[in-house]
C-alpha cells in the first residue's frame, strides 16, 4: 500500500523537488542582478575582466584598422554578464518542467560564472561547485530513467 502511493505521488514529488532546486538558481540569478546594478561598480566578471577586455579592444582595434582597415565596435564587458544572468534565470524557470536541456543549460552557465570571475571566497567556490555536482547528479539520473524507460517499452512491444 505504502509503495503504490509512493509510487502515485512520486511525479508530484519529483515537480516540487525541481521548483526547490531551480529557486536556488532563481535566486542567484537575482542576487548577481543586484550585485551587478545595485552597487554600480559592476559585478565579478566586470571587475576581473573588465580591464583586460578595455586594453585588448583599445589597442586591438587600432591594430586592425591601421593594417585592414577595420573599425572595431566598442565592447563592454556587463552585456556578457547580463546575457549570463538571463540565461541562469530563463534556465532556472524552463527546469521546472522536467527536461534535461534546461539541465546543460543551467551547468554551462554555472560552470562560466564559477570559472571566468574566480572567487575569492572559498565558500562561494565551494558552493559553485557543489551545485555544478548536484546538475551533473541530476543529469546522470535523467539519462538513467530515460534508459530505463525505453527499455520498458520496448519489452512492453515485443510481449504484445
């Protein structure tokens, strides 16, 4: 009795435990936001790479335009970063629904806003990483069930 309700509530379970996790992206997503815009010096992306990118565009597009001729768009560092909190955030909300590209999606980002700013603070790293753990977990467990499903199937169609 115990193991067909289990079994009955397992895909309400399964939603809820999706929402809960998803809301940690959520709200990563809106603290790096406020991290980002609040305090006006730009977030860890701008202040790591910010400088680097200024110096590489300055005296690259004067290299480019005195030997082909080319003019170079100014580029600005926080559009790179902001196309990474929307896309955490777009990702977050799509994983809700259960499908595993939500999942790549959500490990790519993690892993470009672990790895590009490196933290300083061993905890946020830490943290990071543990969740960069927890998508690939989710990730395995998604192939696994799928596997296990076609297999299912397939007896299901041979028996019938």
């Amino acid at each position: 009795m115990i193991c067909t309700t289990l079994t009955k509530s397992m895909p309400a379970i399964a939603f809820f435990g999706r929402m809960a996790f998803s809301f940690v992206f959520l709200i990563t997503a809106i603290q790096d936001y406020a991290d980002h815009y609040g305090g006006g010096a730009g977030g860890p992306l701008e202040k790591t790479m910010g400088p680097a990118v200024n110096v590489l565009s300055k005296y690259g597009s004067k290299a480019l335009t005195f030997y082909f001729g080319m003019q170079v768009v100014a580029f600005d560092v926080r559009l790179i970063e902001f196309a990474l909190i929307s896309a955490k955030a777009t990702a977050a909300l799509w994983f809700i629904f259960g499908q595993s590209i939500p999942a790549y999606f959500l490990l790519v980002t993690q892993i470009f806003s672990t790895v590009i700013p490196f933290p300083t603070n061993l905890n946020d790293f830490t943290q990071n990483l543990t969740l960069i753990g927890a998508l690939l977990y989710y990730i395995g467990l998604k192939h696994t069930i799928d596997n296990l499903d076609e297999e299912k199937n397939k007896e299901n169609e041979t028996e019938g």
